[in-house]
C-alpha cells in the first residue's frame, strides 16, 4: 500500500516535510516514533501514533518504537503533568517491557521479518553523555535563534499567553529529541520521525540536526491530535485514562468507550484506530446514515479496536455484559462472566454484604432481601414486588415468596444479583 495515499483519507496527516514521498518511493524506509515510558501500560491517546507506526509497517517499511527513558527520568520540567513524575531506572525497564508487550498486539517483532518492529530506549545512549560533550557535539549546531523561533517557545514566552517563562531544560528539550533522531539515523539509518501535530517543531530540530552534522536528510510527519467532534480531550473519562492494560480498564469498560462515541465521532475514529479499508468504512458509514438509531458504526468500531487491543473472547464477554445491564442477557450469559467483568458492570450499583453462613445455612429471599440487607425497605414491598412478577435474581424471575437462597445462587461462590424491575439493581455479596 502507498503509506501517504492511506493516512491521506484516513484523515491521520497534519504536516509532512516535502521529499517524503519521494523517499518512500525510492527505498524501503525507516521511521520512529516516541512514547512516554511513566507507566506500565498505554492508554488510548497512544493509539494514534501506534497505529501510524502499523500502518508503516503494513507498508512495508520499518518502524521503530523509542521509550523516552531520557525523558522519564528528567520527569516534567514545566511542572504541567502530574503524569510525568521521576522515575529510576528499574521502574522505566519494567514499563518498556510492559510496553513491548502490548506495542506486539500492532507489530511485528520477530526477528525474521525484513522489516521487523524494534523497541529502543534513548536512555541507553543519553546516559553516555556528558554535560560537556553534549554542548560541544550537539549544542553547537543549533543556533538559540534556531531554537527561540519554535512556535512552542514562542507560545510559553509571549507575556500575553499567561506562562510563567520556560525552564532551561524545556528549552533545551528539542536538542534532546534532535539528538534520538539523530543517533537512530546514524545507527538505524532511520530517516523519518512521527509523531502529534504539538510535536513538529522537536521533530524538525532533529532533521535540522541531521543535516548540520552529516550533511544527510531526514524527513518529518505528524498526525492531528485527535480531539472529540465538542472539542473535549479525547481518550478521558470521570475515571480518567482508558489504558490498554486490563487490570487498569476493564474490556468490558474499554468497549464501552468505544460504543458511546457520537456519531461524528465514530466517523472519524473508524478511520484512524481500525484497519478497515476505504470500502467496508463508506459502506459502514451509508448504512448508519441510512439508520442511525441501530449505531452501526459505533458497534463496528468497537469490536474492531477491542479485538485489536484485547481478544475476540474478551469482545464477546463485553458484549455479553452489555446486554446483561441494559435487560437482554440471560441468567447462564450472567453465569459466564468472569469476575471482573461482572463487577465492571455493576460498579455503581448498591451493595450489600452478608454473612456467607447466612446463605450456607439457607435463608428465606425476603429475610434475605428486606431483612439482612436494605435492598427492598420492607418485607411488604418485596411481596408486593414478587406477586408482581417484578423480582429476579440473577436473571431469573422469582414466584415464590418462601424460596429458600442457599450456595447454589451464589455467582462465583460470591455474589447474588437482584434486580427490581428493569433497572433497579442490587449487588447482594457474601462475605
């Protein structure tokens, strides 16, 4: 595939250096892009330049993923990112491997592979610097005027943008990310950076660089950052990142996210976080327009990218869950859930503890219900509600106001769901 023609009208180009696409045709290429390395797990907001980085490879070019151990390791001089935080070596190696793990989900590493997915570090050759050295082989191809004419610095330094001025460390940051560049085109003979529109001005110091020092030429493209169609940030919620990791975000959780996108939204997002091609995404789009209400788009974006990051079974579950919560799922599907997944659906939800040889022992449903626990406010109201047929436990409805609950009611020996109506739920745990 053209690797420009294919992020052209998947909307993922904000800036490209002229001769890139000359030099994508000229030879196979090789290409970086830098991730923060301050946690054990991507979030959402990586996805996009993970999915350049695939795309390149699709291509039939070399990527390369660089952790910022550099980076993490200065933490966030402007004191902006409560994220950014100091970090020591043993917690940066433990992420990148973190990382690695889940950047294979997109690419290939295997060693076979011509043009096989690498992960570096620029910790590796950053540490090897001393202050002295740096200023003498770097600094001194760089002018300040160079530097001071950065829209990023411009920006922090104009009195009227409300900024507290710029840290030396800040300023000298685009020498930092110049100097990776520059080291990969002369170890790895990578002639291309990616990255966020917010980071043009770090990528072309780096090409700057390149030709000031060696006289070679290196390239530079950025994606748009990827904003909601309201102009939120993208990638947040109340519980803050959506991670990749599922011990931080449920895929139940991380699906969900996916579903609830607008529809201008799911639009654009089909685009840039699947592999769908041109066709299957305008036919997709044709028939939610056709039908809005049925939400196409969003439950095919959904189970691609859930798939993609996570399984098929793990789609499947939270499709399941799904339909569990909004009254369509069945007591067995209800049965089937993994523990954290039916917890993921009833965060939120009123819980009542009991004690587990309560429900050993037996225990009458409205003893249970209205008298041990506070779920129904009264014994009266609860046999109103089970002679209205409005009672079920876990999925199933209750008839009868003598049932005795013992063990086999338990949900992974643990848990018992009831549910008054269609969306009155209550989180019965034995403990």
């Amino acid at each position: 595939m053209n690797f420009i023609e294919e992020l052209n009208w998947r909307g993922m180009i904000h800036d490209l250096m002229p001769g890139l696409e000359e030099q994508l045709k000229k030879e196979h290429t090789t290409a970086y892009l830098g991730i923060d390395p301050t946690a054990d797990s991507l979030h959402i907001g990586h996805l996009v330049g993970v999915m350049l980085l695939k795309h390149f490879q699709v291509s039939g070019n070399k990527p390369i993923a660089l952790v910022g151990g550099a980076t993490g390791m200065i933490g966030d001089p402007s004191g902006k990112s409560q994220e950014r935080n100091l970090l020591d070596e043993a917690t940066l190696r433990h992420n990148q491997e973190c990382l690695k793990k889940q950047l294979a989900k997109f690419l290939d590493f295997g060693p076979e592979a011509p043009n096989a997915a690498e992960m570096v570090n620029n910790y590796d050759w950053m540490i090897k610097f001393g202050f002295l050295e740096f200023i003498r082989d770097i600094g001194k191809h760089i002018t300040v005027n160079y530097m001071m004419a950065k829209d990023s610095v411009k920006k922090r330094l104009d009195p009227e943008s409300g900024a507290a001025g710029m840290s030396f460390t800040e300023f000298t940051y685009q020498l930092v990310q110049g100097t990776d560049f520059l080291h990969l085109y002369e170890t790895k003979n990578c002639k291309l950076q990616m990255g966020g529109s917010d980071q043009w001005g770090n990528i072309t110091t780096g090409t700057e660089l390149i030709r000031r020092k060696t006289g070679g030429e290196a390239f530079a493209l950025t994606c748009p950052l990827i904003k909601k169609a309201d102009g939120t940030k993208f990638g947040k919620t109340e519980e803050g990142n959506v991670w990749l990791d599922p011990e931080r975000t449920s895929p139940y959780k991380f699906y969900q996210f996916w579903l609830n996108t607008s529809d201008d939204d799911a639009a654009r997002y089909i685009k840039i976080f699947t592999l769908l091609s041109q066709e299957e995404i305008e036919a997709l789009i044709e028939l939610h327009r056709e039908a809005p209400h049925l939400r196409t788009l969003q439950k095919k974006l959904a189970e691609e990218v859930t798939v993609m990051v996570h399984s098929r079974k793990d789609f499947v579950m939270a499709v399941s869950a799904s339909e569990i919560l909004f009254g369509k799922g069945t007591a067995d599907e209800l049965k089937n859930l993994d523990e954290k997944t039916f917890l993921a659906i009833f965060e939120g939800v009123p819980q009542y503890i009991v004690q587990k040889n309560d429900i050993e022992n037996g225990i009458n449903v409205v003893e249970l219900l209205a008298g041990k626990t506070g779920a129904f406010e009264s014994k009266g109201e609860l046999r109103r509600t089970i002679q209205g047929n409005g009672l079920s436990l876990n999925k199933e409805k209750i008839s009868d106001a003598d049932l005795m609950i013992d063990n086999s009611f338990l949900i992974s020996g643990k848990y018992i769901l009831a549910q008054k109506g269609k969306k009155n739920y209550s989180l019965i745990i034995a403990g």
